[in-house]
C-alpha cells in the first residue's frame, strides 16, 4: 500500500487499485476525482453507491414509479421517510455551500463515461444498513433518533464552519447519528465499521485489472485497515433476527391488557371493567390521532387513527400507523406534481408536510409512535381502578 494525499494506491492479486478520498461537500473534491479519472483511464470506477442511492442520482422519475400502498403494507415507511430526511439534510448542506448533494459522486459517473470505463457499485444498500440498525434500537431511541433526524433540518441554516469541516471526513448518515453512535457502540459498528469492511471487499474485488475507487475520506483508514481480509458479505447483509424481549413485549401488552379488563370485571365488578375499557379507549385513541394530527392528515384519517388504535394495539400483526397511511393514501392520493416535486420540496423541513408522500410517511409514523405511547399510558391507569 502507497499512498500519495488523497490518492491511495492499493493493489489485489493483479489489480491495481487507486482509492480516492472525497469530502462530501467539497467542490474542489469533486473536480480531483475527475482528474485522477482522467489520468489513471481505469477499466471499472467504483463508488460509494448502493443500487437504490444509484438509482436517486441517475433516473429523475423514480419516485414516480413508487407504490406508496406497498411500502406501508411492508413495514417500510420510517426507513423511506429516514432516507428522505437524509437526503434533504444533504440537500441543504449542499445549498448552503453553493454545490450539488453528491458531486463527487456525479464527477466519477460521468469521469468513468468519458474514459469508457464500468461502473462498480461498492456500498451496501442503505435500506439494509438502516434496517440492522433499527433491529438494535429500543423505541426511546427510535423516537430519539426520529427527533434528532427532524431537528437537524431545522439546525442547518445555523451550521457553523467547524460542523462543515467535520462533515468532509463523514457522509450525512454519520453526521446525523454520531451522538447515538457514541452511547450505541453497536450502531457505530454497523454505521462505520461494517460498511469498511463491505467497500474494502466489494473494491478489491471489482471487476478489472485498473480500478479506481471514489469514497469518502472517513472510509479510507477502515477500508485500508480490512484490506487484506476475506470479508463475508452475505453475512452483512443478513437482517439480524428480532429480539425474543420484542416479541415478549409485542404479545405480551396485548394479553395482560385483555387479562386485566376480564379480571376488572369478574374480580371488582362491571364498573372497575367499564372504566378500563374507557381508560384504553381514551389514551389509545386520543394519542394515536394526536400523531396524525401532529402530520396534518385529513380528518378522517385522524378519525381512522382514533378509531383503530385500541384495536389494532390488541393485534401485534396490525399497526394504527398502517390504517391510518392507507386512509390518508385513499382520501388524499398523491398527484404527479407531488412526485415530480418532492426532491425539491424535501429541501425544506415545510416541505415535508406539503408533500403529500412524504405527509402520508410521516402520518404512519406519527401514529404508530402515538398509538405505542398510548398503550404504555393505558395499563398503569387501566391498574390504578383496583385500589
């Protein structure tokens, strides 16, 4: 290994591999990855890609293709709504220093284009790194994760100079999450060193004999660091299975509330089962469409998520979050405009209730997050009627 500023050279069997440091917001960055492209005229360019962050760059109507009733259905509606605060985060650090989300990224597609060379996509699908992530995290901290997401938008206009130069050395995903990271060791471990060990495999094994690799600068030290081991990648890729607590937690509510409510009425009487039932009712259904109302959903999703909440709170297969989303979905269908504008109108914290995607995304997380909140308020209250 060899290394020459922000221009490593690395080689594998009988590759020969130039990995190149970037900042994430640096213009002059990005126009060295084009150059070095220029000058070395590689066989394959690899990036710091996943196929769907690809995808965001190189096809302007995606979003158009998306099936918002599927995402709901499959429990993916926090993870979009995660990447597309992410991406607006990015959006407006890139405004505010006068260059577009990506750039180095854009300078090595097209760097590769004109010396005729491959695209190699490096990084780990996002949706997979998030994913193992979530697996890890209590609801406290998913709920603190979620809030620091949303206050960070609004903190961008008042980003010092400091906070810019640390983010050279780290993707927007790092910046957002290094406080969790650090009373999170194990969130650290799949951010950062998981993806070095990923890119480090997925570069040295590129197709071609000269490769040039384009990743941000906080990944070359752990990229250089596994370079010379064989790393698994299918077990990277692997969804953690759920914790046994969870499901203890997730059947468990359900029982010992129907328990307490069949016990309320045999053991003190129809009044002590009634006031229960009432108890479960009332902060089920009043929290759960606070969350919908706190997303600006339509009155009658905010009714839906009133009226589901107790109930779907008893069956762990069914989430308020979901009956409220596809409420809102049907009553508020997304136009084309919304498609067609929301990579700019996720540029604005506003922008995100103006958009009828991503309000229907933040209606299914806002009352799922009311509805947990409201059975956790319920039961001590629901225990309070025996004394």
């Amino acid at each position: 290994m060899t290394e020459n500023g922000n221009r490593h050279f690395l080689t594998f069997e009988d590759r020969h591999i130039t990995l190149v440091g970037t900042a994430h917001v640096s213009r002059e960055s990005a126009d060295f990855v084009r150059k070095v492209i220029q000058d070395e005229k590689p066989e394959t360019v690899a990036i710091e890609l996943c196929q769907s962050r690809y995808q965001a760059i190189t096809e302007k109507n995606r979003w158009q293709n998306m099936d918002l009733l599927k995402v709901i259905r499959e429990k993916k509606a926090f993870l979009l709504l995660s990447n597309l605060m992410l991406a607006s985060f990015q959006k407006r650090i890139g405004q505010k220093l006068g260059i577009k989300p990506g750039e180095e990224i854009i300078q090595a597609i097209e760097g590769a284009e004109a010396v005729g060379a491959d695209i190699h996509l490096a990084d780990r699908d996002i949706r997979i790194t998030l994913s193992r992530m979530w697996r890890l995290m209590s609801l406290w901290q998913k709920t603190k994760l979620l809030a620091q997401i949303v206050i960070s938008l609004g903190e961008v206009d008042t980003i010092s100079q400091e906070d810019v130069e640390r983010m050279k050395e780290k993707d927007v995903l790092e910046t957002l999450l290094s406080e969790i990271g650090k009373a999170m060791p194990g969130v650290r471990r799949i951010l950062i060193d998981e993806r070095d060990q990923y890119l480090a495999q997925k570069i040295r094994t590129a197709p071609g004999k000269k490769i040039v690799a384009v990743v941000g600068a906080g990944h070359v030290p752990g990229i250089r660091k596994y370079w010379g081991e064989d790393v698994d990648l299918h077990a990277l890729e692997q969804l953690p299975p759920k914790g046994k607590l969870l499901r203890v937690v997730k059947w468990g509510i359900p029982v010992l509330v129907v328990a307490l409510i069949v016990f309320g009425f045999f053991a003190a009487g129809s009044s002590a089962g009634s006031h229960m039932i009432r108890w479960w009712l009332l902060a089920n259904g009043a929290l759960a469409g606070f969350g919908a109302a706190l997303a600006l959903a339509h009155p009658l999703t905010i009714l839906s998520a009133i009226v589901a909440s107790p109930l779907t709170s008893l069956n762990p297969m069914i989430a308020a979050g979901w009956v409220a989303g596809l409420v809102e979905t049907l009553v508020g269908k997304p136009k084309v405009k919304d498609f067609e504008n929301l990579p700019e109108e996720i540029g604005s914290f506003k922008g995100f209730w103006k958009n009828r995607i991503t309000r229907i995304l933040l209606v299914v997380v806002f009352t799922n997050v009311g509805s947990a909140l409201g059975a956790f308020v319920a039961i001590p209250f629901m225990v309070k009627v025996f004394a």
